[in-house]
C-alpha cells in the first residue's frame, strides 16, 4: 500500500467556494481518481453525526493507488433536505473539472463513487458526464420517495444516459430501498444494455458499509470493499 498524504481544499463552483477533502498517494502521479460522495449526514468530522468515515475511505482508496476528492455538498450551508439536483450536478461537475486541472491525476480515468444520497448522485454525475469512467453506488436509491422541484426525476430513469460500467451495492435489509427496487433497478440497466454489476448481502441493512455507524456489517463490508476494488482496477487501472 501507498504511504499517502491528505488535506483539506476548496474549488470554485457557481459562485461559492466548495470545501472537500483530498487524499493522494506520497509522489508525482499521475494517478486513477476517485470523486467520493458522502451520506446525507455529511463530510465534515466536526459533525458528530457524520465522523470520520468518508475521509477514511478517501485514505483507503489513496492507500491503493487512487487520487480522491471527497466533496462537501453542504458547503453552502444547506443539508441533505435542502439540495437540489441541478445544483448538486453543477458542483460535482466543478469538482471534475477541479480534478482535472491536477497534475497528479489521470484525466482519462477519473470514477466516481458514492455512499447513501452519495450513491445516488454518483449516478447523476456519471449520467451527466461522459468523461466519467465508472461508477459505484452504494445503496443509493433508484426511486426517489416523491418527485419535487428539489428531485424531478427518479435516479433510475437517468440509467439510459450512463456512459461507463457500474457497480452498485446493495443490502438485502435495507430499509431504504427494497429487494424490489434493486431488482427494478438491474432490470434497467439490462434492459438499456449497460455494464453492470450488482451485489446483494443477506442480512446487511442500509449502510452497511460505514464501520463508524450502529448498521456496520463487518462481513458483508469486507466483500463490498474487494469487490469494489477489483471493478475500479479493470475500469480505472487497465
């Protein structure tokens, strides 16, 4: 593994500073990069509901390689219920464009990864972006609970503009999304001829995933983890 080095940053984006955490290997790079987005409880760590988490993934992907920009999406000091769609898809398109302009980044192989809400709009950004190489969803939901000026579409009928391979992780007890909606879901993505692969865990519950929260499933997580590095090295790193 990468000795690595991180910090704290800030990009521009429709007139507002965007805060984000950046975590790189130690040298000159270039290297795969990873845009990662946070659950709806946040990125920053003085949040006592948000953690450490997310900037622990930034480090274990920087440990494997990997360029990662983790963005603030509340940096306008809104949350989770207050975000719109197409502001969201403005500020992680500035945070592609941030990535870019990086000389330790491989702007050809540049994915995107997202947790929870975060899942969600690493679909978005994927389907909005045809520089993307590929994307994780980790239990993001493909329907959203209602549509509204703030979420006109449901995520699943943005599948058929998605460019690149996806991966998407899912747990069989999520309260969230339902074994119908996963299923909804794959059919989907077959049915508009996508490159997809999709995991299910019996007894893992929604955000599984995130070791510093009560739903952690240390079992189901581990296998996610490998899984999810074996797509980002035949999609980032062949």
């Amino acid at each position: 593994m990468s000795e690595i080095v991180s910090k704290m940053t800030q990009f521009p984006s429709d007139g507002a500073q965007m805060n984000a955490y950046a975590a790189c290997p130690k040298g000159p790079g270039p290297y795969p990069t990873l845009i990662v987005i946070h659950e709806n409880i946040g990125l920053d760590e003085k949040n006592p509901q948000a953690g450490p988490h997310i900037k622990n993934v930034c480090d274990r992907f920087a440990r494997e390689g990997y360029a990662t920009l983790a963005v603030d999406l509340f940096s306008r000091g809104q949350g989770a219920a207050d975000l719109y769609d197409s502001q969201v898809e403005k500020d992680l398109a500035a945070a592609y464009n941030f990535l870019a302009a990086q000389q330790n980044v491989k702007k050809d192989r540049v994915g995107v990864i997202g947790y929870c809400m975060g899942g969600r709009y690493a679909l978005l950004t994927a389907c909005n972006n045809p520089k993307i190489a590929a994307c994780a969803v980790y239990y993001g939901q493909p329907f959203n609970k209602q549509c509204d000026e703030k979420k006109p579409q449901h995520a699943i009928h943005w599948v058929p503009n998605l460019p690149c391979p996806i991966l998407g992780i899912f747990g069989n007890e999520d309260h969230v999304i339902s074994l119908e909606q996963v299923v909804q879901f794959k059919a989907e993505l077959e049915k508009q001829g996508k490159k997809a692969e999709i995991h299910q865990y019996p007894g893992a519950k929604h955000a599984f995933f995130n070791d510093t929260k009560e739903n952690y499933h240390p079992e189901a997580a581990k296998d996610a983890w490998q899984k999810t590095l074996a797509f980002f090295a035949r999609t980032l790193k062949a």
